[in-house]
C-alpha cells in the first residue's frame, strides 16, 4: 500500500468512507459545474476501486481546519514518451467560495512535490478550452501547453 505524507492544513490522501463520501459530493458539484454527466453508483464504483487499489490513481483531499474544500483526482498511466508511469490530474475542484486565493496552485505545486513518491514523470491535466482562468492557474504552476488535439474513441 501507497503512504503519503499529509500536507499541513491543505491537501491529505483519502482513505475513509466518510473521504469517498465528500469527494463523491464535491464530484458531483463539479460534473453540474460544466454539465457533464453524473451517475452517483458508477462514481461511488469507481471511488472505491481507486482507494482499493492505489496503482490505478489517487484521491487527494482539499482540507481547511479539517474540513473537505476541494479534491483533486489523480490517474496513472505509463508512456515511453515521458520515461515511464505519468499521472494525469483528471479532475481537480475547489468549491466557490474558496478559489481565487492561491489553493489551487498550492494543490498542484504539492502534487508536483509528491511525483518522486508516487513515482511519476510527469504529471498531465486536459482544461476545457473555454477555461482560460484554469489554464493561466496550470500555467502559473508550470504546466506547459503541449499544443497537441485531444481524440478520443469511446465504446
């Protein structure tokens, strides 16, 4: 089993039935947030299968005074390209009334910090292309635009 070192007062792995029940909940802002499709039993599925088995990704808590703001979903995969394991941050939300203040670049600086650990290369994230204030937020960061298009096949 993966161990991570909680980050003071911001961002900690979740673990809990009580975590997959607030990261559930923020998923669901979030999904309302830019209209994507929600299905409460296929997540709650797929929340599990990530806090039973680590090597598919990681759940990561936004704390503040102990109490979940955010979370940040991380996803693993592996390319020759980037020299081995790579993480995709495949969702990363902080709730309204929080943002703006700096959480979110603390929250990828510390995953960034966390690469070595969890064994990563590289770290990607996909923005929607509208989304100019989230891309200046990974760009501050030092995400870098690889101007490649995004295609997809889905069964």
């Amino acid at each position: 089993m993966e161990t991570h070192a909680p980050i003071p007062d911001l961002i900690r792995l979740a673990r809990t039935p009580a975590d997959a029940d607030a990261v559930l909940w923020m998923m669901e802002t979030f999904c309302r947030h830019f209209n994507y499709p929600f299905d409460r039993p296929l997540r709650q599925t797929l929340i599990r299968q990530v806090l039973e088995n680590p090597s598919l990704g990681s759940l990561w808590l936004v704390e503040l005074e102990n109490k979940p703001v955010g979370y940040a979903a991380l996803t693993y995969g592996f390319a020759y390209e980037f020299g081995g394991k790579t993480a995709l941050i495949d969702e990363l939300f902080i709730e309204e009334r929080h943002r703006g203040g700096g959480k979110g670049r603390q929250v990828l600086q510390n995953l960034q910090k966390a690469a070595d650990e969890l064994g990563v290369s590289v770290i990607l994230l996909q923005t929607e292309k509208y989304n100019t204030r989230a891309k200046l937020l990974y760009e501050s960061a030092g995400f870098v635009d690889q101007e490649r298009s995004t295609l997809m096949w889905k069964k």
